[in-house]
C-alpha cells in the first residue's frame, strides 16, 4: 500500500476535525463550576439515551401496530442485571455485546 501526501493531509485534517469537537468543550468549561441541581440533572442524560437506545430496538413496527423483538429482549435482560448489580459501564456493555452476539449465533 503506499502512502501519498495528499492521504497524510487528508487523515491530519480528519484528526484535527475529530479532536476540536471533543477536547475544546473540556479546556472551556474545565474553570466553570456548575450548580448541584444541575449536575444532577445532567447524571441522568447517560440513563436517557440508554433507554432510548433500548426501547427503539424492542420495539418493532409491524403493519398492525408494534411488537416485541424478542431477541433484543432476550440480550437486554442480563445486560440489565449486569448493570444494575455492578454499576460499571464496561461490564454492562460486554454482557449486552456477549448476550446479543450468543442469541444471534444459536438462534
């Protein structure tokens, strides 16, 4: 494979355009303080997306109104118990990842 400049520019210039979104809300906002009601209401926005994510896969629109995707189902259940017994990101993501990649491969 070789390597051109224009390619080098060209993954540079996606760098920079990746990073700025992600790092500059970090250097402006590392000096403000943010009040408690505030803060608590931002440790549930995690929680909503979550739940979004979930329910719009469960949920399957048919020709006669919506049903159950049981699979997603059937992954969400441990993915859920995983959470809520460890409250760790990491181990609820590979439990949903693990359960939903088992149901596919078996059934």
């Amino acid at each position: 494979m070789t390597t051109s400049l224009e390619f080098l520019l060209l993954l540079a210039g996606c760098t920079i355009v990746t990073l700025l979104p992600r790092i500059l809300p970090f250097i402006f906002v590392r000096n403000f303080t943010i009040s408690k009601p505030v803060e608590k209401w931002l440790s549930y926005i995690p929680i909503c997306i979550f739940t979004g994510l979930i329910v719009e896969n469960l949920l399957a629109k048919t020709n006669s109104g919506l049903a159950i995707n049981w699979t997603v189902l059937a992954a969400a259940i441990p993915t859920c118990l995983i959470a809520i017994f460890t409250k760790s990101l990491l181990p609820t993501v590979l439990a949903g990842v693990f359960s939903m990649a088992f149901i596919r491969f078996f059934f």
